[in-house]
C-alpha cells in the first residue's frame, strides 16, 4: 500500500480484532505497527461500536445468539494512515536504486 499511495495523501483501514487458539490478537495494533514500520506516519486508531442491528454480516439458517461470531463482533477499528511527502534527497535515492 505505501508504494502505491502517492506521497502527501491518506489511507484509512478498518479492522476489528480477531480471537486465535483463545487469544484476543489486537489486530489493529499489529496493522498501525506494520504501517509505521513500512514508512507511514499513525494518524490515530479510534474505535467504533458496531451496531448489532445493523452489521453486514452473513445471516446464518439456525438462529443462535451465542455463536462465536455475534459473541465478538462488538466494535470495529478505524486506522488513519499518512504518507509523508517524499524529501529530494529521498526522491533522489529511491531513483537510483
């Protein structure tokens, strides 16, 4: 994504967390950590509650409120990404590699 999104310009992503093997893997974290790691500069991570009435999710034949999936699905995370304008002395050495 860095490479792609010119210089001076924004990037928002959204996550929600994920549970592994009964871990609660913070995923927007992870994701802000490999965007600032990549060249990027964190804007912020707000959360937002998700609506249960009103989520885009696949709707299952057997009505189970205690599904894994309805159980976590709470919030969703919001990443503001941005790519800083490239210096001449940066622009200079990306062109000659």
């Amino acid at each position: 994504m860095f490479r792609v999104l010119r210089s001076g310009r924004a990037a928002v992503l959204v996550v929600q967390t994920s549970t592994m093997r009964g871990l609660d893997v913070q995923t927007h974290r992870c994701l802000a950590d490999i965007a600032y790691q990549s060249g990027f500069e964190v804007v912020r991570i707000g959360t937002r509650k998700l609506d249960g009435n009103r989520r885009m999710m696949p709707v299952s034949r057997i009505a189970n409120s205690d599904s894994r999936i309805e159980g976590r699905m709470h919030n969703e995370h919001v990443i503001g990404l941005w790519k800083p304008r490239a210096t001449p002395f940066a622009a200079a050495l990306t062109s000659i590699e």
